[in-house]
C-alpha cells in the first residue's frame, strides 16, 4: 500500500510512538471540564431532561426509523425539543470529585472533549444565530456571530444547503488540552470515536420526536474553523449535523 498522511497518522498515534502523558506526576493541572462563557453573554436556561415530554420509542425502532434527512418541514423546533437534544447528545448526568462529568454518551476517560455549537435558525423563543450549549448549567450562550452565519457555516461545508434549511445545526468542537492531558497523541483518535457517540445519540433523540438528522463531515476545516472564531489547533471543528423535522 501507498503511505500517506492517513497511514502516517495511524503509527505515529501507536501506543509506542506517543509521548509521555502530562497528566502523570501530576503536575500539569486537569484542564477544565468545559470552557467559559462569554464576558456579558446571558444564559438562556433550558428545561431540565426530566421535565420534557417526548413520546416513547423503544430503541428498536428509533434504529430502523433513523434515516439521514436532509430535507425539512418549516416547523421550527420547540425549546424543550432544543433542550432534548442537546441532553441526549451532551447531557451531564452527575459531576464527581476526581473532578470528570458522567454524560448520556461514552468519552474515553470520560474526558468528554467536545463542546456542542448551535446553529439555531428555526428554534422557538432563540433568535438565530450561534451559540454554545453549556452541558453542566444547561443552558444556551449566544456568541454573537455575524447576521449571516448561516450562510457563511453552509459554504464552509462545500456549501451544503440543507445547513441555512435546518431548523439547528449541531457543530461539535474539539476542546484538544482535555483529550491530550490524558491520552497525548493517541488521544486525536479518541476525539473522532468520541463524535461517533455523540451524533448517533442525536440521530435516535432526534427520531423520537420526529425529526431527523444528517451527518456532515465534509467542510473546509479553515475556513470554519475561522468562522466560528477557533483557532484550528487547540479548538477546532470535529464533526457537524443537520437537523429538522421530517416534512
């Protein structure tokens, strides 16, 4: 086989090519289990999982139903609909001492490296734009992009139009120092398995309360990254999906 960049990638994240971990000793501190909110940026609380009525769906039948959609009704999503989502895909359940977060998805170390952007087009009492869910408060923080984000998310991902159609769009973005504290270089591969998790846990909480979704992991990586204002090495985009409800 040709070596490339991909085949490189591979060995050099080998358990005997990394490089000695700055967790042990412990003297380099953990980093923070998620980032700050914006200075001045209010917090728009969501409704607690437990309160949110969805209609039952045994896991069976949200895995046969689940098909990518990238077509969507008008209908925006409501912000208990907004709030579940971002529950099931990122929710925090408990955070312990050590300190770590135990979520609704599996983190390797449980060191849950993603932090979740929202496009919010069609969400009812959000007015469009980008924000940040931030899993431990639960809750939405705007961060004050440009009027057309929208827009400007959808040609960074080859200019993918059901993005501007969605009612939101999930952007999951790589919080590197949390992974890399622990795991070093092998730890770029668990942000991938990671994002795995994440949006098959949004496909199925999407299918219950009829909407669907569609992956998106074709973007120019600079170009996005330079939108949502990451600097492309210790904060970038990982892994994107549509969603809306089903027409």
């Amino acid at each position: 086989m040709v070596k490339n960049s991909g085949h490189e990638f591979m060995v050099n994240t080998r358990y005997e090519n990394i490089s000695p971990s700055p967790q042990d000793g412990g003297i380099v501190p953990q980093p923070p289990l998620e980032l700050p909110p914006p200075a001045g940026s209010p917090m728009i609380a969501l409704a607690p999982h437990a309160e949110i009525q969805v209609p039952e769906m045994d896991v069976r039948r949200a895995v046969e139903s689940r098909r990518t959609l990238r077509k969507y009704a008008e209908q925006p999503l409501t912000l208990a609909e907004a709030s579940y989502l971002l529950w099931v895909s990122q929710g925090v359940k408990h955070v312990s001492p050590r300190p770590s977060t135990a979520r609704t998805v599996p983190s390797a170390g449980a060191r849950h490296a993603f932090e979740t952007y929202v496009l919010a087009n069609r969400i009812e009492g959000v007015a469009p734009g980008l924000y940040r869910y931030m899993a431990i408060e639960h809750g939405l923080v705007n961060l004050n992009a440009k009027a057309d984000i929208a827009h400007e998310v959808a040609h960074d991902c080859l200019d993918q139009s059901h993005i501007e159609k969605s009612a939101a769009t999930f952007i999951w973005v790589a919080v590197v120092e949390r992974m890399f504290w622990r795991y070093v270089e092998r730890g770029y591969r668990y942000l991938h398995l990671d994002a795995g998790h994440v949006c098959q846990n949004l496909a199925l909480g999407a299918e219950q309360i009829g909407c669907g979704i569609c992956p998106i992991a074709a973007f120019n990586d600079e170009m996005l990254n330079t939108t949502l204002g990451l600097d492309g090495e210790n904060l970038f985009v990982v892994y994107l999906a549509s969603v809306g409800k089903k027409g």
